[in-house]
C-alpha cells in the first residue's frame, strides 16, 4: 500500500528530541502492521526564522497541504524569538489554513503512573473549540487617557465554529461512553454562553444515544480535581478549554504524558499531531524528555490514518513501559530508555 506522507517538523528544543523518539516507535509500528510512513522533515523553527526572518516560507501551507497528516514536536526558543512570533508564525496559520478546529487532548493515568490525585480510573477526552471564542483576537484600547484607559476583547462565538465542535463531540462521545459535558458559564455570559447552551440543546437532539451535562466553568475544574472519574467527553470553548487541559495534563502526572491532536475534521485537509508541552528550553537537548507525550501524539495520528491496531498497539507498549515504573516520574530514566523500553514492547 502507499505510504503514508508526514510532514515533520521537530521545531525547537525538546520537539527535536521527542520527535525522533516518536518516529522510532511509528516505524516499528509500521512495519509490524504492514504499513509505511513517509515523513517529510521540515526544519521550520526558531534557528530558521533567526536565518530567513520567517518561521516557514511564504509557500509553507501549500507545500503542507498534501501531506496525510503534520506531526510538529515543539515550537519556541523565548531566549532568542518572542514566543508571539513563534506562535503566530508557524502554529497558528497552520491551525487556521487546514481548519483544524477541534483540539483534542485525552487524559488518564497510564498504567503505574501516579499523579498528584487519587484518580484512579479517570478517562477523559477534553475537546477545546481552537479557531475563535475568546481568543478571537477582537479588541482593542478603546480609551487611551492616563489612570482610565479601558481595554476591550470580544469573544467571537459563530454559529458555525460552535455547532461544528460540538457535533465533533458528539461524534467523539459516540465512540467513547456516551457521555458528554458541555463547560460554559452561560450564568454570567449571558451572551456567547447562553448561544453555546441552545446549539448543544440541538446538537443533542440529533444524537439522542448521548447524555449531556452542562457544567459551568468553576464547577468542572473542582469536579475534575474531586471526581474526574465521572467525567467523559468534555467540550469547551477555546479558552475554557486551555485551562481546564492544563488541569488535566497536572492530573495524569504533568506535561511528559500530555498528548494533543488538532483535528481538521475535513479529510481532505491535514490534521496535526503534537505534544502539549513546549520546547523545554532548561532541558533541550540533554535525553532527559519525557518522550511519552509526544509517542502518545503519534498514536493519535497512527489512528486518526485509520491504523487503528497500530495505534493501539502503540498506547499498549507505553502502558508496558510505565506498568515496570519506566518514565513514571521526572528525571527517573532518559529519553532514550524510555523510547527502547517502548520499542522493546512493541516489538516483543
Ligand atoms: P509553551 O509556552 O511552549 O507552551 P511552556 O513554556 O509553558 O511551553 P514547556 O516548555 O512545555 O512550558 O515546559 C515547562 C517545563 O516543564 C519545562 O521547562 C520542563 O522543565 C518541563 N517539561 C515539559 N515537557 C517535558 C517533558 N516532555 N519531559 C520532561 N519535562 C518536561
Ligand atoms: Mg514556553
């Protein structure tokens, strides 16, 4: 069969590290399924934009456009290129050109890892709305004099952009345990979260299989701390769900097993596939990078080409890892033992 085409961009710092370990595992799982991946390495990076003024070149999208699918360790280096340009010049257009606008991220405890609650059992997808909402980017100074300036931002909330994610998590839910919560805080947006409200009302009339809940803002970050347990599908706007994945990346033990996924739910559009986690700029380049976050992020992907049992069998060689107490806590083994234990149990 033809091989599958990644674009790579292993981007700065730590993505460089991780994302040679997740290509090692990628093509072991290949080649045990009988499928071959065909990566693309794009140097696109803080290093590339200090050399051509430029995150990526002018054609960067449409070079991107007919790839399968992008997997993009990290981005940013604050020391030499202010995060704004990092951002703004390489993961947002990305987001933007291919309407990549559900964020996904899943959040468990992977076998023998702790994390600072007892939250045995939690198995949570956070969709995070990721084109508009409040990081619209609408507003502005609308009064400059002195001690009484007054800054405005307008959260954008659009029929479309609202209805698409969540029927995405609908969609999501149907796959999972039927359950889906809708975060708002529509008791004082009355606006934009009360709009939020009606389209779940009639997304969930369509797909009656599913039980929602609707939870406000505050309510859900002490439910996920006090009883994440109960939790499945979690669907929230943009910056509600930024927080509350923060919070979920803290509960399934820190930022080396947060793995992410934007998803453009248009197939003819690539999707991208990377860890939470930024560059890690105190630890780059040293093989002490939990490696499982972005593993984990390739796994998404493996199943987001239809590789289904590759993809499983990815999350099950991780789980063999961190089941011997391999990568369960910062500093214990380094990037590359992490990355031959998953091997090994890949391949065993
Ligand atoms: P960004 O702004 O790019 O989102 P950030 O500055 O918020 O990123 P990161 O670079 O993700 O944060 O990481 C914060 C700290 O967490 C790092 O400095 C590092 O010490 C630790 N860390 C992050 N990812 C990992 C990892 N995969 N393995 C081990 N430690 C990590
Ligand atoms: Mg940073």
């Amino acid at each position: 069969m033809t091989p599958y085409k990644i674009a790579l961009i292993p981007g700065d710092g730590i993505g460089v590290d991780v994302t040679q370990a997740t290509m090692q595992v990628l093509d072991a799982a290949a080649a045990k399924f009988g499928f071959a991946l065909e990566p693309t390495t794009f140097p696109w990076s803080c290093e590339y934009y200090l050399e051509h003024g430029a995150m990526m070149p002018a054609d960067g999208i449409e070079t991107l456009k007919d790839f399968d699918a992008i997997y993009l360790g990290a981005v940013g280096w604050p020391a030499t290129v202010p995060d704004a340009v990092s951002l703004h010049g390489l993961l947002l257009p990305i987001r933007k050109a291919f309407k990549q606008y559900a964020n996904i991220r899943p959040h468990r405890l992977l076998n023998g890892v702790e994390g600072p609650l007892k939250a045995e059992g939690f198995d949570i997808l956070c969709i995070r709305e990721n084109t508009e909402g409040e990081y619209s980017g609408a507003g502005g100074r609308v009064h400059q004099g002195q001690g009484n300036e007054v800054a405005v931002e307008t959260a954008i909330f659009t029929r479309e952009g609202v209805e698409r994610i969540i029927r995405f998590g609908f969609e999501q839910a149907m796959m999972r345990r039927k359950h889906l919560t809708s975060v708002t805080k529509s008791n004082a947006q009355k606006f934009s979260m009360v709009f939020w409200d009606e389209v779940t009302r009639e997304v969930a009339a369509d797909c009656p299989e599913v039980t929602v809940s609707h939870m406000h803002i505050d309510a859900m970050a002490a439910k996920m701390v006090m009883a994440p347990q109960d939790l499945d599908v979690i669907v929230a706007s943009n910056l509600f769900g930024d927080i509350l994945t923060d919070l979920g990346a803290a509960i399934q033990g820190g930022l080396g097993f947060a793995a992410s996924a934007n998803i453009s739910p248009d197939r003819a559009l690539p999707s991208m596939f990377e860890p939470v986690h930024g560059s890690a700029p105190d630890i780059a380049g040293q093989d002490i990078a939990n490696p499982i976050a972005a593993i984990w992020s390739g796994a998404m992907m493996l199943d987001h080409l239809g590789q289904t049992e590759a993809s499983a069998a990815v999350l099950k060689a991780i789980e063999a890892a961190t089941g011997q107490g391999i990568g369960i806590r910062p500093g214990l083994n380094s990037t590359s033992e992490i990355t031959a234990a998953i091997l090994s149990a890949l391949e065993a």
